[in-house]
C-alpha cells in the first residue's frame, strides 16, 4: 500500500497502527507532511518508520531518475505531488517484475477516476474503501477513518456558510521568508501564559531573529486576535505594532486561569508587542480534553453533534469535534487531534483519537500527563527482548574468552565497590582507589558497559534512541532498557563479573595533580555494594556497622578486620581526592547543589507517620564528584577526537535579567547578590545565610536555579569552542557518561570513546558515528524528551499533592495547615513556599468580591472592605475602618492548603492565608528536608486509598477479614510491601531542577 500525501497527512493515527505493515511512504508525501502539519506530526511520522515493528520503509522518489516529474506550468502543488506519488508507484510495481499488485490510497476523488484503470496491478482508492475491503476486522480504524471524513465534510460546508473573518489571513510562506530577511518580520516561537491564556503570550525570538533585530526581550502577543490562528509551541512570525500600542504584561496574580478580567490588571513598563501574520511551523499534536457537561451540551443549541472540547492544557483553545458520544464520554479524559483552523472560525477543528481513563482517577490522570508530555512508552517488543543476552540458572551469562583477552581485567588487582541508595537495583559506576609502585595513587571509575550489548541500530538500540531517557514519575518509572540490562547484566552488582568502560588516573599522593589518564574496556568483579549511610559511617570511623555489610558477614574476625581497613581507607582517599576536586572546581565559581534524604517513621499500625529529615552526608559529594571528574574527563577526550561531532553538554550563563527578582530579595534581608559570574554567585549565596532563618538560603539558592538557562546536550561542530562552558559546574567541557543504563546520551558518548581509543591505536573504527548534522538532530530529540521527562515528573508530582489533600476537611485536619514564607510580592497577593511539603503557590490578599485581608491583634485574619498598597518588598492591606497588616518578604504566616478542583483541567493547590503569625517557628531541620521525598510520603499514602478503593470493589470484605485472622496481613498494608516501597524513594534526586 503506497499513501497519497493527503492521506499520511490525515489519517496518521490510522496508518500508526500496529496490523498496518509494509507501508511504502513516497518522499512527496513525507515533505508535504512536514510542509503543511509541522514539526510534531513530521516527527510522529518518522517515528513510525523508524519503528522495525511497522516493517515501513520511505522511497525517495524525487531523487530516483526514473519517478521523478518536473511540476508543470500551470499545474497545481496538490495534483503535482498526487501525479507524483502516482508514477512512482507505477514504477515500483514494474521494478517488482509485475508480480505484486500496488495499491495507492487517496482522497482525490479526480485522481481515482483519472488512475484507478491506467495501469493494470497498480489500483487507486480512496482510503476508506481501502480499510473496508482489506481490513474488515479493523474496526477501531474505519471508525476513526468514519470520524475524520464526517468532520472534514462538516468544516467544507460550514466553510461554505460563512462569510465573517474571525481572524485576518496568514501571509504567504514566500512574504514571511523575505519579511524576515529584510527585517520587517521577526521568527520566534510562541509561549502562551498558562495563567492568562486568553490575554497573554509572549515570542522568544529565534534563528536570526535573535541577532538582528536588536531586541533585548521576548515579544509580547496581547489577546487572541492578535495570536491569530497560532498555538502554544507554533513557530510563528510576528509584526511589530508602534510603540504608542505597546503593552505592559500583568503584575498581578490571576485567581481564574482563563478569566478575561485579569486584562484589567495593572500591568508592568510597556514591552515590544507585535501580532502574528503567519505560522512557519505548527505544533499540533495530540491534546487531552474534557467534554461538556449534559446542561452545556444542550446549551449549545441545535448543532449538539458538533461538541466544543476544553483541552487539559490552559494554553490550547477549545476544540471544535464532530460526535454522536458527548453524553457517552463526559466522564471521560479523551485524546483528539487537531486538522484545521480556518480564519473564519474562532476555534480550531479536530477529531476524536482515544479514550484515557475516566476524569479523577489516579491511572487515567497518569495516562494524561503522558500524552500531554507526548511520551509513549509500550512493553518491550519481542523482536527487542530476542537481542537480550541468555541468563538463566540453567545457562548463566559469563564473561566470554575473546573479551578477556581484548579487555583489561580488574577482578583480582582492584578493590572496586559501588555506593548506592539502599535497595539500588541499577548500578551504574562503581569506584576503586588504590596506591602504585612508584608512590602514586590510582583513582578509578567504573561504567557500565552498556554498548556492548546494545549494538548500533538494533532494536533495542532504535527503543532505547526513541525514548531517550528512562521516565521517572512520583509513583512509578518507564525505563529505556529491559530489566534484563538495566537491573541484571549492565548493573554492577557486587560479587558478579561485569563489562564495564573505566577511566583511571594516576595522581600525584600528596598534591592529587594528575598526572596521566587511561581509558578502556575492562573487566571488574565489584567486591561491595554500599549504601549511603554505611559508607558515611566507614568515613567516620564507625566500624559497627560492618554488620549491616553482606559481604563481611560469613568472614573470620581476622579476614574481617583486614578487609574493612582496606575498604575504610579506600573511602577515606576517595573523600580526600573529591574535596581536592571540588575545591578547584569552587575557585572558578561551581554553583552549590543540594541532595537530601529522610527517614521513614511508622505508626503504630505500620503505616508512615512522617518524614524525619537527613543531613546530607559527605559520601554524596564524593561520588558526584568522581562521576563530574569522569564526564569532564570524557568530553575532553572525545572531543579532542572528534572535534565536530562529539556530544557535549553546555550550560549557558543566564540572562542577567532573570535575576533581577533574586537581587531585590536579597537587598531586602540586607544581601547583596553578585551576579556578574558563576563564581560572584556562588560566593553571594553562600554570604547569604539568615542565623533566624535558614529558610531565606535555600530560597535564593531556588530563585537562583530558576534564574538559570537549562543545561543541553550539543554537537560540537554546530557551535564554537567558547560556547562549550558548563556554567553550574565551572568547567569548559562536561558531557554525561556515568549512566547509559538510564541515558541514550551516555551511550552516545560510550561509542564515541570507543572510536576515540580506537582512532589512538590506528584501528578501524566499528561503529559508524553520527555526522554533526545527525548528532544535532538527536540532540534536540534528547532534550525534548529530557524536558518532556521533567515536566511529566512535576506534573506527576503535583497530581499526588493534590489527592493527598482532595479529600481532607481543611478547616480541621492537622496536615492542612502549614507554616509559609513570602518569597515574592504581586500588586493583589503574594508567592508563598510552604517547607514541610515542597510546595509553592500563590496566596490572595484580595479575593474575587474585592475585600481585603485583615488580621486582628491575634493575627487571625478576615475579609473586609478596603484597599492594597504594593511596595518593593512588602504589601499593605488597609481596611475601610483603618486597619492595616503589611507582609514583607521572607515572613513567616499560617497557611490552609486545600484543592481547586476542575473538571476539565488538572486540580491545583490552594493556599490561604489564615494568620499572619508563624505556624511554627523554622528550625535547622526544616530547612534540610527535600521536598522531591517529601513527596513520596504524598505518593504512599495516595498509592495506598487508590488500591484500598480498588480493593473494596473487587474482594469483599468477609475475605479481607479472614485473610487478616488468618495471615495477620492485608493487601497492600503489610509492612513489607510498604518497606519495598519505600526503598524505591532514593532511587532519583531531582533537586536539581536545572539538571546539570
């Protein structure tokens, strides 16, 4: 079956699935899909044929001499690429020797006239004959297919209707191009106000633009109108309005998402404002909506077939589809996909894809925030698991004799051990230390030799590349490899031989200069697999908790006692080399990051009472910094190899006014922050410090992170060598080698010091290395699914915060009232961060009927009439009747959390001020709690209701209780499933939001 271009432009989801194989894409219709559908669709299309589960292939029909036909004078792009599509079929049919039929879908009705009986064995029909006549048994798609035609048919005669412009048409692509040349336009990419969706959105200028048009900040689009057609993501061009039409963004905080009244809101010094005359490239994709209620369905009159859809995303429009469920799915998340947007209409048109889950339950909100982050992620193919090496008890793996001569081997020269979370089951580094000959020490880093089972282009190779990074949500993960890999024969465990690709160094004993560096393949035997809290105590000296250590338990007093000298120094030398490191890494301005662990306490009926917070052990440290040396140490040699197309990471320095919000906070508790370098920064903050309040640190240390452009992967030969700079961590080169179990990234890089240590030894490289324009493509990939990654991760996070509160009383239970500390001032509330949960979220002080706070000599507070007054670092509420409470930044008020709910987006945390004393006064320990663990006491506890729900629907009650007599336990309350639980809690520390 060979696609017309307006069928792989409109029935894509069709074509993706998984009985439609052998699929023949003519290269006409893929660069029409480009062309007209943009970026998203393109991408899902080359996805698809790079999926070996499709069997899909594309013909470059444009570059083969014989399919190739000039457009002819007078002749329409459309019937240009159909004729096009057409003659190369016919040729594939012939170059088949006639013996395959060739049958070409379309929806040109005047193409299946003109071709459907030219030529014998190649038949064209429309798409929908096409799934009725070969796959009768393919129901989901002639529906779907049904759905599509129904709403295409609907748009052509409302189009034909109307006669009123909505908006004003795009210019022509030829018109933006030579706009954007001659200055008079300017590229960008469209990013819409989540909080003020209809009023606000703002250009990040993009390309040349950037350069050129001598603009200091983005661009602002004020109004739907002036969006014009465009949608959050699109790569837009914009026009300029005259400087007396330019526009302040708002101050104020906006109590309704999508409330058109927030345009009353004082706004900010006027900043460029343009409209949007044309749209390079869309960025339509599949969106999660809500359906009417019943009474809104019947609101919208006669037309009750064509239903008006809210997407969970703040940020995209309603929908326009055509269906005959609306009362069917109102209790429904449901996925469509948008097909047009014409300027006569005010909402864009789509169709129905799926259905995801009904609307509050915990796996169809998972589901959403999946396909709104656009990840996809099935069970591993069979085709994949059959490349996955044989380790069973009857055929264990074991390292072959043609790796034991080409690697070297570690096992018995080498005290090699792994420091890892409690309960870790993907090992990815482990570490040795030890002293040569000649006086010197030997520092080492050992990782997993991944590649070595995952070869170039295979199929897991192709999974591993689509999903780019294994996805971590509040409750659950997706990983990049199989378990078979990433828990078993890549994971260093301890007392296992195990590939692995190490970089060793010699260093000079006293001073720890290096001296030289080794890389290569090697064979190691980890001889303990540590946790945290054990090696943190070997550091200390403390040798009882060799008991706790399964390697030392079946040893002799004497054997004993050796070995875990031996293991202490290791640990001592290593904290000395690591402190040495970081030492050189803080005189040229490495910024401070912050890891942190809690300990779990139980009540008395074993479920978690709460989270007692750690101090962050120096052992922390030690590892980060042998694993920064090793990626440090990497990027500069595969680059000095492949100086144009190694992949590096850059972390850029920020925009100076990102932090200009940082440098009025701290002026307000008497700081002065020095921004002008990484290492005026970091010297300012660690200056910062409150003795009351350890609070206001760790606030400017967040503002600071935020202030922060995002750390990228890159190729080298897409930027010059200046550029390279890690800006966080203060050193020219940096790339990420240390987990290729969980990165495609450190994968990339593993092949790329194989070729660099092959290239040295004059051998043939094995692998074919991505060319630089190859390599910046995947780039981009990796880092949109690495902020796609983060954002599902917050967004995960933020749905189980909102469970866990939904359902409590917020005027009597004991959780919902917080300690809160003002971080930022609005002109009609202000931003509030509450430690004991990580949250943070804005506080009114003037509510929707337009009274004030007031709080009385007990600090109790009420609404009443009267009137705010906004200061640099402070806001004012005067009642009518003449009192008056100010707040100032970094105070400390009582805050009640409860949950917004909403139908048709996700439900979101709010905070109300209810006294404008502390709750509790902040102590030391408040400070050090990590609100990503802090979470996961959210995630338990949520975890827990949803499967007790499920539990009650499915069992009844009788059975539980007898279970309960009989074994003294109950589903998912045993204290055993909640310890296994929770052992997944240090598992991943993203305090570092910025992810270096």
């Amino acid at each position: 079956m060979i696609p017309d271009w307006k069928v792989v432009q409109d029935y894509l989801e069709i074509l993706e699935f998984p009985e439609l194989k052998g699929i023949i894409f003519m290269q006409t219709a893929c660069q029409t899909v480009q062309h007209q559908r943009g970026r998203r669709q393109y991408n899902k299309l080359r996805n698809l044929l790079r999926d070996a589960r499709h069997d899909c292939i594309l013909f470059a029909n444009e570059f083969q001499q014989f399919c190739y036909l000039p457009r002819e004078r007078g002749e329409s792009m459309e019937k240009w690429q159909t004729r096009s599509i057409y003659n190369a079929a016919v040729w594939y049919y012939h170059h088949c020797q006639d013996r395959m039929p060739i049958v070409m879908v379309t929806e040109d009705e005047e193409a299946i006239q003109q071709y459907g009986s030219e030529t014998e064995g190649v038949f064209v029909i429309s798409f929908k004959n096409y799934l009725d006549n070969f796959w009768p048994d393919l129901k989901a798609a002639r529906e779907l297919c049904d759905s599509i035609l129904q709403s295409r048919r609907e748009r052509e005669n409302e189009s034909q209707e109307s006669h009123g412009k909505e908006y004003a048409e795009h210019l022509p692509l030829e018109v933006l191009e030579a706009g954007i040349k001659s200055g008079r336009y300017i590229q960008g990419i469209l990013n819409v106000n989540k909080h003020r969706a209809q009023i606000e959105a703002f250009v990040r200028l993009q390309g040349a633009s950037c350069k050129d048009s001598g603009l200091a900040s983005d661009i602002l689009i004020h109004g739907m109108k002036a969006r014009n057609r465009s949608i959050h993501g699109d790569v837009v061009v914009v026009e300029l309005l005259p400087k007396n039409e330019w526009k302040g963004r708002t101050t104020a905080l906006c109590e309704n998402d999508s409330d058109d009244k927030a345009s009353g809101d004082p706004p900010s010094e006027p900043m460029p404002t343009g409209r949007v005359v044309g749209i390079l490239q869309k960025n339509w994709r599949d969106y999660v909506v809500t359906f009417p209620s019943k009474e809104e369905v019947q609101s919208q009159g006669k037309n009750a077939q064509k239903i008006l859809v809210t997407p969970w995303d703040y940020r995209i429009p309603k929908i326009r589809i055509s269906t005959q469920q609306a009362e069917t799915l109102q209790d429904f998340r449901v996925v469509v996909r948008i097909d047009s947007w014409e300027s006569t209409s005010v909402y864009p048109n789509g169709h129905f894809v799926r259905v995801l889950g009904r609307i509050g339950d915990l796996e169809g909100e998972i589901a959403t925030i999946l396909v709104e982050n656009s990840i996809s992620v099935v069970p591993f193919s069979e085709a994949q698991m059959c490349e996955m090496p044989v380790n069973t008890p009857g055929n264990p793996w074991k390292v072959s004799p043609e790796e034991e001569r080409e690697r070297q081997d570690l096992r018995k020269t080498h005290l090699v051990f792994s420091i890892d979370p409690k309960g870790c089951e993907d090992v990815d580094d482990t570490l040795s230390v030890r002293t040569l000959d000649n006086g010197h020490l030997e520092l080492g880093v050992h990782i997993a030799d991944v590649t070595h089972f995952v070869a170039p282009n295979s199929y897991i190779d192709i999974e591993a590349r689509t999903r780019a990074t294994t996805y971590y949500l509040a409750d659950r993960r997706y990983d990049m490899l199989p378990s078979k890999l990433s828990a078993d024969l890549c994971s260093l465990l301890g007392g296992v031989d195990r590939y692995a690709v190490s970089v060793i160094w010699e260093l000079d004993k006293t001073s720890y200069e290096i001296k030289k560096v080794w890389y290569g393949r090697t064979i190691i035997r980890s001889a303990y697999k540590l946790f945290y809290e054990a090696a943190q105590e070997l550091l200390d000296g403390n040798f009882n908790i060799v008991n706790d250590i399964p390697e030392f338990r079946d040893l002799d007093e004497k054997t004993r006692q050796a070995r875990l000298e031996e293991l202490a120094w290791a640990i001592g030398k290593l904290t000395d080399i690591a402190r040495h490191v970081r030492a050189k890494r803080d005189c040229c301005g490495a910024l401070e990051l912050e890891g942190v662990e809690v300990r779990v306490q139980l009540d008395e009926k074993k479920n978690i009472h709460d989270l007692i917070p750690k101090q962050p052990l120096e052992v922390h440290e030690t590892v980060a910094e042998c694993m920064i040396l090793a990626n440090h140490w990497v990027a500069k040699k595969i680059w000095e190899s492949f100086p144009h197309q190694a992949l590096l990471r850059q972390h850029p320095p920020p925009h100076q006014e990102f932090f200009s919000e940082l440098r009025e906070c701290a002026k307000a508790k008497g700081f002065f922050i020095d921004t002008r370098s990484n290492k005026t920064l970091a010297d300012s903050l660690d200056n910062a410090n409150d003795p009351n309040d350890p609070i206001v640190n760790r606030l400017l240390r967040s503002m600071a992170t935020q202030a922060m452009s995002n750390a990228l992967y890159f190729s080298t030969g897409s930027c010059a060598e200046e550029e390279f700079h890690h800006y966080g961590l203060a050193l020219d080169k940096y790339t990420h080698f240390t987990s290729p179990i969980r990165r495609y990234s450190d994968i990339i890089v593993h092949r790329l010091l194989m070729a660099a240590i092959a290239k040295d030894k004059k051998m043939e490289i094995k692998d074919n290395l991505f060319s630089n324009k190859d390599l910046e493509e995947l780039c981009r990939h990796i880092n949109n699914r690495n902020r796609a990654a983060q954002h599902s991760q917050k967004q995960s996070t933020e749905l189980f915060q909102c469970m866990y509160f939904k359902d409590k009383d917020p005027e009597n239970e004991e959780r919902c009232i917080s300690d809160g500390v003002i971080y930022s001032i609005r002109t009609n509330g202000v931003l509030l961060f509450i430690p004991r949960f990580g949250i943070k979220g804005a506080a009114y002080l003037k509510n929707k009927d337009g009274l004030v706070i007031s709080c009385g000599p007990d600090g109790r507070s009420e609404w009443k009439p009267g009137s705010l007054q906004r200061f640099q670092n402070k806001i004012t509420s005067t009642t009518t009747g003449g009192e008056s409470v100010t707040f100032h930044l970094f105070d400390h008020v009582t805050v009640r959390i409860s949950v917004q709910a909403s139908r048709c987006h996700s439900d979101t945390i709010r905070l109300e001020i209810i006294s404008s004393k502390p709750y509790m006064s902040p102590d030391t320990e408040l400070f050090h709690q990590s609100s990503l663990l802090l979470k996961s006491d959210l995630v338990k506890e949520v975890t827990r209701s949803v499967e007790e729900a499920q539990l009650a629907q499915e069992v009844k009650v009788n059975v539980i209780q007898e279970d309960y007599q009989k074994y003294c336990q109950t589903k998912g309350r045993s204290l055993y499933m909640l310890l296994e639980e929770i052992r997944d809690l240090a598992l991943l520390d993203v305090s570092n939001s910025y992810g270096m």
